[in-house]
C-alpha cells in the first residue's frame, strides 16, 4: 500500500472546501490570475505561518456581516442580541474544544503574541520582583522569549532557558534544574515551530506545580494539528491563533483557570470591560469580559468557531495522523537526497513540519527558486533567532503541511529542492 493508501480522509474531497489551493502562480503579484505567467500549480507547504480558510468558515463570516451585524453586549436591539449570542457561544465552541470548564476560562484576542503578552503585563508586572525567576527553553518562539525578557527587565525576575540536545529535544535534566522554589512561571512552546519537536507539558507541568510555579504552554503549533486538552496537560495558560487552523486572522485565544485569571487585574481598559465607572473609580466585568476592551472581533470570533466546527468534523486525531504522514515522509525522502540538514528530531517523532538547509544554497535563495517551482515556503529565523544561533545558522527553510496538503505536494517539494541543489553544485 502506498503512502496515500495510508490517508486517514478523504483529502481531494476536502480540499474542493478550499478554491485557493487551485490556484495557478508565476505570474505578476500585481495581477495575479490574469498574466500569461500564471500557470505553475500552487503547492502550499507555508501552513506553520498561516493555513487556509474554507468555504464554510468564510460563510459563516459572511453570513455576520450581511444578516446580523451589529455591536455585542448592551444592545437591546434584534441584531445585536443575535450577534452576542453568537459572539458568546464561539467563547463556549473554544471552551469544549480545548477542555476548559466553561466560557469564563475563555479570553479572546487578536493572537498568539497578544494572549502572551496579556499574561505578562496583568500577571506578570504584578506579581515578579527580584529573587523570582521565569523558565523558559531555547526554542521559544520570540511572541514568548521577547515578551518574558522585557517583563524580566522590568521587574528584576531572572530568565532562564532550558537547553536544547543536539537531536532537537529539551534536556530534561537541565528543566529540573532550573525549576526551583523561587520560579514562577514556566512558559514553554507545545510544538517548535522550528524543530517540530513535541514537547512535554505534561512533565513541565509537575515539575512546576511541584514548586508551586506557573505553567504558559504555546499552543500556536498544536491546537491546529492535534487533540489539545488543557486538562490533560496541566497548563495554567493556553494560548493559541485562529489563522493556523483554517479561521481569520485577528482571532486568537488565551486560556486560562478561572481563579488565576479572576485574581488578575486587566491588561487593556475601556468600553465593555467595565461593569461601573465613576469620576473616582471603576470596577471589572466578570470573566472573560474584562480582559475584552472595546468593541471585541465579532467576525473573527464567530469565524473561529466556524473553524472549529470544520476540523472537529474532520477528527483532530485524524488531523494529527495526516500530518505525522506527510512529516515523516518528507524527512525520509529529504534526507535520501544528500546535502540537505534537516534540524530536529527523527522524522516519526515530529509535529507536521520540517526545516532545513542545503549545503550551499541559503535558506532565502532556496525558497525563491521553490518559489518557481510553485512551491510556497518559508525561509528565515521562524522568529526563533537565539535557537537558530545555537544551531549555528542565519537562516532555515520551512516546509509545514495540514491536512490539505498531499504526497504529491511532498514530492513536488522534493523534487524541487533536487534542483536547487544541483543548480548550486
């Protein structure tokens, strides 16, 4: 049986939900569509920076702005009540979708970054002083790494960074090291974006817990990819993006325990997230609420429920089983083409993602030539600059898939990285 023997859907028929992955490129950025050099077949290996939308979550956006329209909360008028339910219910989609007890664990922001940030600036500000430490490891994304780093310059908390083995895993050991009685918080991505390395929360958690430490778990690569239970990995915060799995952009989620977030005070302030105001002084709304200032993204948020709704249809243990698929097949058939260094662990042991370079060849230059081949990748730091200094190179390329994505894309990669390679020689 071959590799598309082993798909566990349908994938043709999904991918008839999203029209762009018919596309044609080449041609003028300008004009795309209507040069005569659009005629590459598009192959989309970007999904690790933003996957696509479907027809029915596009719809479901559609249908908010030309049925119900209208500003949440307070309104007592048909459409903005309409509107605030459905607002409210893609708070309790979320909510099931990553086993939180209910809506109020729930806060919606515009992404990844920004839920990072919220908890570093209400919590964070707050509660860290000279003495306390944050954990950290080396292959944060710099949402995390930045945001904590800036935090720690602010109150005199100590960072510090779990080391990363030479097969592209934490040292474990060095974890328990570092965890101690003075930590407070230990913020660690899920899956790197990076390394593809999947990474033990669960373990993290207890060693946290045991001294009484937070525990912030980057969700931006795994919720999209894969069951996501917040229970089950013994986070304290969650915090993941709409966009990385088939929603809009401006949507994203933080996560967070009902008592922890309730004893926070909020991060931004203005309309909706009070429940009274006077001349001298104010008091919060209840959960989530209050961390929501100003009008909210409705769109996005109903959007994301929509997405929600899509992938749950799929089975996001179904999802997970693709993408392992595609990303040990691409390692193998990579590594089988000598001069390429893939970074991470063993291609069975990965989230769907796989970086590399080939000898010769920058990381920039090669996905300009992909590029002419029709294949859509990434090529950068991944912003994670400090890991990719450890590994001692400027730059990598990225090749990220989703449940869209097929065998043939892979070969199509593979085949094109073949040429660049000899086109260097």
């Amino acid at each position: 049986m071959g590799v598309q023997g082993q798909y566990p859907f349908d994938v043709e028929a999904l991918r008839a939900d999203f029209p762009i992955l018919d596309r044609k490129v080449g041609g003028d950025p300008e004009t795309p569509g209507e040069g005569e050099g659009d005629d590459t077949p598009l192959v989309y290996l970007d999904n690790a920076a933003t996957s696509h939308t479907p027809d029915p979550v596009v719809d479901a956006i559609s249908d908010y702005y030309r049925s119900y329209n209208a500003n949440v909360h307070r309104g007592i008028h048909q459409l903005s009540q309409e509107a605030s339910v459905a607002y409210e219910e893609a708070h309790d989609a979320v909510a099931d979708f990553v086993g939180a007890a209910g809506r109020e664990e729930i806060v919606f922001t515009k992404n990844t970054t920004e839920a990072m940030n919220l908890v570093a600036y209400a919590w964070g500000l707050e509660e860290l002083g000279p003495g306390d430490n944050v954990v950290l490891s080396e292959m944060e994304h710099h949402a995390s790494l930045v945001t904590w780093q800036q935090i720690g310059k602010r109150t005199g908390a100590d960072v510090r960074f779990i080391d990363v083995t030479d097969g592209g895993r934490l040292d474990m050991d060095h974890a328990a090291t570092l965890i101690d009685d003075d930590t407070e918080m230990v913020s660690v991505v899920h899956v790197s974006n990076t390394l593809g390395t999947i990474n033990p929360i669960g373990e993290l958690a207890d060693l946290a817990h045991d001294h009484d430490a937070y525990v912030f778990a980057d969700g931006a690569q795994s919720v999209p990819t894969r069951p996501v239970d917040v229970g089950d990995l013994g986070v304290d915060f969650l915090a993941f993006s709409g966009h990385k799995m088939c929603g809009p952009t401006g949507i994203g989620v933080l996560y967070g325990r009902e008592e922890v977030l309730d004893e926070m005070s909020p991060y931004l302030y203005g309309g909706d997230m009070i429940r009274r105001v006077s001349f001298e002084d104010s008091t919060w709304e209840d959960l989530p609420w209050k961390f929501e200032a100003g009008t909210p993204s409705i769109a996005q948020g109903i959007g994301l429920a929509a997405a929600i709704e899509y992938v749950e249809e799929i089975g996001m243990d179904r999802i997970e089983a693709h993408e392992d698929l595609l990303a040990e097949y691409a390692y193998d058939e990579l590594a089988a083409l000598g001069g390429v260094e893939i970074y991470g662990p063993p291609g069975d042991d990965r989230g769907g993602l796989v970086a590399f370079n080939v000898d010769g060849v920058h990381a920039h230059d090669l996905s300009s030539i992909l590029n002419d081949y029709g294949v859509a990748i990434r090529a950068g730091d991944h912003c994670t600059q400090p890991l990719h200094e450890e590994m001692g190179v400027a730059a990598s390329a990225r090749a990220s898939f989703y449940f869209y994505n097929t065998v043939e894309e892979v070969d199509a990669l593979v085949d094109a990285v073949r040429e660049a390679r000899d086109l260097f020689a």
